[in-house]
C-alpha cells in the first residue's frame, strides 16, 4: 500500500501545478477510486471530461464510480455518452451496469 499512496501524492501534486490537464485529472480520479474515494473522484473525472468531452476513458471511469455510489441514473446518462465516442467502451460499462445490477438484485 505504501507504494500506491506515494503515488496518490504524486498525482496531487501534479494536479497542483497543472489543474487543467485532462489526463491528470482522470489518473487522480482513478487512483481516489482506488482508494474508494468515489465522491472524490468523481469530481476529477467530471473535471476531465469537462475539459475533453470526447475523452472516452475519464466518461468510463465517471460512470463506473457513479455506479458504486449507487447513481445509476447518472452512470446511465454517461453510458449514453459514452456510445458517441467510444462504443467499444460503451459496451464494455454497459456490461458493468448489467453485471452490477443483476448482483445488487441477487442480494435482496
């Protein structure tokens, strides 16, 4: 673990001196995710999306983390996205969404 919190701070820290790269946006977001810092990530995956809005990967990471908070509706809207710039992608989280859903129904 120590390794991968040396790396969070690494990405803090880059995020400090270059807020408005995509790409460092969405690696701080994965690495929060990582740590399961959702809420968190969610911001810096919104934000890199913000900043390209045809970058596929941060629109994946965004709906993923969105489905672990239990925002379906919005990872859904996300998937929709999605589809326009990446349908490889698209289908890939859509497979999460399916998997996730018949897994939260399975424990009811």
């Amino acid at each position: 673990m120590g390794r991968e919190k040396e790396a969070l701070k690494s990405l803090r820290k880059a995020y400090e001196l270059n807020p408005k790269i995509a790409e460092i946006n969405n690696n701080l977001g994965v690495a929060l995710d990582h740590f399961g810092k959702q809420k968190e990530a969610i911001k810096y995956f919104q934000n890199a999306v913000k900043m390209k809005s045809d970058y596929a990967e941060a629109q994946y990471n965004l709906a993923c983390s969105l489905m672990e908070i239990g925002e379906r509706d919005q990872a859904y809207a996300q998937l929709k996205l999605l589809e326009i710039n990446d349908f490889e992608i698209a289908e890939r989280l859509r497979n999460v969404i399916r998997g996730k859903y018949v897994i939260d129904a399975s424990k009811q």
